[in-house]
C-alpha cells in the first residue's frame, strides 16, 4: 500500500512537471521504477499505460485553457505513435540485462538535455506565428515517439525544445500542443508493449496510481504552465534524473563502481545540481528585475 501511494504521488508531481514544461512524466516515473528493481520494457509500458488517461486529461484542460494547436496535434501525433509503436517493440526483444543500462543512458541523456536547456537558456520565445511545417514535424513526432518507447519518456524532451528552438509557436501551445498529442504516442507505445510482453509483467495496480496522480495533477498544471517559471522547475528535475539514472549505471554489470568512486561520483553530481538551480533561480529573478524596469517608466505620470 505504501508503494502505491508512492507511485501515485510520483504521478501527481511528474504530471505537475510535465503539464508546466511539457516534458519529464514518463522520463520522472520510468526513472523511479527501474530504481526499484522493475523490468525496463515492464515499466515503459507501466508509464505508457498511465499515460492514457493522464494525455487524455492534460489535453482536455490545455485545449480548456486555450494552449492546444491542433494543427500541430495532428502532424505531430500520428508520426509520434507510429515511432512509438517501433520503440515498443524493439525494446521488448532485449534481455532485461541489456535494456536496463540502455534505458539509463537514454534516460541520462535526456536528463543532460533537460537540465542544460533550461539552466543555461530557459525557453526561448523568438520568431512566433511562422507556420511548423510536415516536413519538420513528421521526422520530430517519428524520432521523439521511438525514444519515449525506449526510454520510457522522451516525447516531451524531445519534442517540445524541438519546437520551441523554432521559434514559430508560443510556449504555452507548444506545451500544450506536445502534450495533447502524446495522447496518440500512449496508446501506440502501449500496444505495442502487450504485443511485445503481453500483459502479466505489467503491474496494473502500478499503473492505477500513476493515473491517478497524474489525473489530479494534470488540470493544475494546465493552469499553472502561465505561473510557474519552467527555468527553475526544468533545472530541478533534470537534477534528480541525472542522479538517479547515473546510480543506476554506477551498479551495473557494466561499470560496477566501488563505494568510494559511487559516492564521489554521486558528490560531484549534487554539487553541480545545486549550483545550476541556484542559478537558474537568480536568472528567473534577474528577468522579473529587468521586465518590472522596463515597465516602471510608462506607469509612471508625466512630470512637468
């Protein structure tokens, strides 16, 4: 019972993180199972599950709070499931002794990626209302789709600084967007896993609690993605995927590090971690700063 109420409450905050960024629900909970001995197709297709219902309410309540292109939506989405379907499948034939440290790296990687994104840059906001065109989000939704298939997560870190790096969609609807679409990659990646696996190494109760953390979670975040600064809260959550996925490979059958290199390791890591939230939240302060400057003069009544 503790552990599902663990799991559920895993889905609450990997779901506020997800619908505030649009990334990090898949990459935050696989991260968490495979930490409990859980095998990595079993809890890419645990998460995906989940994922189901918790797409389906995020995008109702994006599409809700006016952040959904469903333009983008429809050319993202069915390259994503088919990319998903793919990953599936190819994570399904591999050993357990071979997919677990694969799995961690593409969770590392993604973990770097979210955590220099958004410490070093934030979201970038230039060159909005260009049209996104198929022949650049075709490719995006098949490769994001099969690294959220083998990773357990990747559609969002993938996905959404793709778009943002163009330019040409708000943050808001781009989030949005990203997430409602995701709705389609779930539903592929998931019957693609039962294909694979079938059914009896999935944990349905696993999959219940993540839902049912996400679904409570997901119109808050819906709400929040105008509130939030995304500066701080990627650079957090790339902090603990790194962390835990770099502990993962540590133990393997790969490297099987001494105490002594784990630990320093691990020291090193934190250190890192802290400095880039702390700067992260001294950038997002900055920005207010300057933005309250910028806006001062013109409130202010003309002197005569």
């Amino acid at each position: 019972m503790r552990k599902l109420v663990l799991l559920a409450l895993v889905g609450l905050g990997a779901q506020l993180v997800d619908g505030s960024l649009g990334m990090a629900y898949g990459v935050t909970s696989t991260t968490l199972l495979l930490a409990i001995g859980t095998n990595p197709a079993a809890a890419s297709a645990t998460v995906h599950l989940a994922e189901i219902g918790t797409t389906l309410v995020s995008g109702a309540s994006h599409w809700r709070f006016g952040n959904v292109d469903w333009k983008v939506v429809a050319k993202i989405g069915i390259p994503g499931a088919v990319g998903a379907f793919a990953g599936a499948t190819f994570l399904s034939n591999l050993s357990t002794e071979t997919a677990a440290p694969v799995m961690s790296l593409i969770l590392l990687a993604l973990g770097l990626y979210i955590l220099t994104r958004f410490t070093v840059s934030g979201l970038p906001k230039g060159n909005l209302g260009k049209p996104l065109r198929k022949r650049f989000l075709t490719p995006l939704g098949l490769v994001a789709g099969f690294v959220d298939s083998t990773g357990g997560g990747g559609w969002g870190p993938v996905g959404t600084p793709a778009i943002l790096a163009s330019g040409r969609l708000e943050p808001r609807k781009t989030i949005g967007s990203i997430d409602t679409s995701e709705f389609l990659v779930a539903i592929a990646a998931s019957i693609g896993f039962i294909v694979g696996i079938g059914s009896e190494q999935i944990n349905f109760a696993w999959v219940g609690a993540l839902l049912a953390g996400g679904v409570i979670a997901a119109p808050i975040a819906a709400w929040l993605v105008r509130h939030v600064p995304p500066r701080v809260l990627g650079s957090a959550v790339g902090g603990v995927i790194i962390l835990t996925n770099v502990r993962t490979l540590l133990r393997s059958d790969w490297i099987d590090a001494s105490d002594g290199v784990r630990y320093t390791v691990y020291a090193v890591i934190w250190a890192a971690w802290a400095a880039a939230v702390a700067y992260s939240v001294r950038a997002h302060l900055a920005a207010n700063r300057e933005l309250a400057a910028t806006e001062e003069p013109a409130a202010e009544p003309a002197r005569v």
